[in-house]
C-alpha cells in the first residue's frame, strides 16, 4: 500500500506528454539479479586472490569487473538519446484490449534489446530493436475499465542489452486518450421496429400481385428477392426494387425502447442495435437523453452514435 502510494506520488510529478526524448535526467539504472550475484563472484574472487596472493586472481577480477563497468555505460546508452512517440489510439469497445503504438528513433547508433510495457506490477513487454538513424514501432494493449474517454496507462521502456547485469528504464506519462465504446449486448436481441413517419410523402406505389412501381440503387442488405436481376444481366447494374415501406418508415433507436433498469444496460443494447443497423444498410437514427442523431447510414453514421453513446 505504501509503495503504491509513493509510486503514484512520483509518477504525478512526471510531464504529461506523447513525444518523450531520453536524456540523463530520465532514465534510471539499476543492477539486476544476475548483476549483484556477479558481484559477489568478484568479491569471493578478490577475497581468495588477496588470501592465497594470485596474480592471475587479481588479473581475472578486475578484468571481469572493467567488464561489468562498460556494460552498465553500454546499458545506459542504449536508451540515451532516443525520442518516444504516442500515436493515439483507435477506439474500441469496452472488454476488448486497446492497442497503444509507440514509435521509437535513434539518432545515431542502433538500439537493441528495447522492451515497452504498460507500467504494473508483472509488465509484459514488447521487444524491440531499433536500427541506426532510423525508427521502430513496438505496441503495447491495456483493458479499459470503464467507457468514455480515457487517458492512456503509465507507459515504461527499459533494456538489458547487452550482458543482463543492469536494468535502465524510463517511464512516460501520454496525453493521448483512447475512446471506450460501450460493451455490445450478447447476445444481441433483434432490432425494433420501424416508425412511420408523420407527414411523409410515398413516392412508390404497390401494384396488384406485391409488384413495385420505384427502382433504386442497390444497398448493402437488400433481399435478394428485391433485387432486379433481369436490368442487372442487362446492364451489370445491381438495383433493387423500391417500396412504399422504405420510404414513409424510418429506424429510430431509442433509449427509452431499450426497456432495461441499468444504464449500462441499455447503453449496451443500443450499442449492440447500433452495429446490427450499420451492417445490414439501415438508415436508423438514435435517440438518447440529451442527444439526437437524425437518421442517416454509413461509417460516419456508426461512428457518430457510438461516440455518441461512449460519452453520454
């Protein structure tokens, strides 16, 4: 509980920012397991060189450790210098990983053995290297643990390279943030029915027998039963027959139909109807408290009402 709390203090004191350029101010270095348990070998060693009075021991010891010197000045610079860049998110729906890209660049020398890991107790990192004067891309995914607008995680680079003897790292605070759309109803129930629209004008007429007057382009989700296929082997044009229905009815999802008690309920239900209507070609609208999207099809039109509902 104490280090928890000491590690937030420090970790507010860092900038916010999603470019991070490493220099001595910032990175951190420590021995690792392996390096303390090399440095008791080199104490045991000068100890029984110094007691049975071994050249060779003194020559062995103090090689062994001008080793471990130059791998800790090694260590150190292969984080040195290299600038870190947030590259915002694309949203995704609550329950699902978010996936945070991180670019790396080296001016100069190339960079190997870079792990980035999302900042937690058991990280799992990301491996990798960064060739000379130019860049890498490594990602790293967190679980988001509520929908709307959420800031990304502490993010933290470190490397080991080359021996194993001494852990750098460095820790970044992104600005970016990630748009949570709430989770999808499972199973998803069927769509609500249609409303008609007060006032509206019908520009086709059914004639006897179920045939139709109106012809219009074909849309993603027709019937095939719909479709005219003898003006489709004329022209290779698809279009499907229009009706009266399609154009006085209209899709309208609305809050207050999604009949749950919980919010999250019906924001999910509605989030589940949302992606129903997109994929078969509906033009739907959504009706929320506060929030009303005219009807409309389309990606833009999804996107809008799942913003729509992350947020509200």
């Amino acid at each position: 509980m104490i280090a928890e709390r000491i590690r937030s203090w420090f970790e507010n004191r860092l900038p916010v920012s999603d470019t991070h350029t490493l220099t001595q101010g910032n990175i951190y270095i420590v021995p690792t397991k392996a390096g303390f348990a090399f440095a008791f070998t080199l104490l045991l060693m000068l100890v029984a060189s110094i007691n049975y009075q071994l050249n060779l021991g003194y020559l062995l010891t103090f090689l062994l450790a001008g080793s471990a010197l130059v791998s800790m000045h090694l260590t150190h610079g292969t984080l040195r210098g290299l600038t870190l860049r947030v590259k915002p998110p694309s949203p995704v729906f609550l329950g699902q990983p978010a996936e945070v890209e991180v670019v790396l660049n080296s001016p100069g020398a190339a960079r190997h053995g870079i792990g980035l890991s999302v900042r937690r107790k058991r990280p799992h990192f990301a491996w990798c290297d960064v060739p000379a004067q130019g860049s890498a891309t490594a990602r790293v995914t967190f679980a988001a643990r509520q929908r709307g607008l959420t800031r990304l995680p502490t993010l933290m680079a470190e490397t080991r390279f080359p021996l194993g003897l001494f852990r750098a790292w460095t820790i970044l605070r992104p600005a970016a943030t990630v748009l949570i759309y709430p989770q999808p109803e499972q199973p998803p129930v069927p769509l609500p029915p249609t409303q008609a629209v007060p006032g509206a004008t019908r520009n086709a007429r059914a004639a006897a027998g179920g045939e139709f007057d109106g012809v219009r382009s074909y849309r993603r989700g027709d019937a095939m039963r719909r479709v005219v296929w003898k003006k489709a082997a004329k022209t290779g044009e698809l279009v499907s027959r229009d009706t009266t229905e399609s154009v006085s009815r209209e899709l309208w999802l609305d809050f207050e139909v999604a009949a749950l008690g919980d919010v999250e309920a019906r924001l999910s239900r509605l989030t589940a109807w949302t992606l129903a209507a997109a994929q078969t070609g509906l033009a739907f609208g959504l009706r929320i408290p506060g929030v009303e999207l005219a009807p409309a099809q389309g990606d833009g039109q999804r996107r809008a009402a799942l913003e729509a509902l992350a947020l509200w």
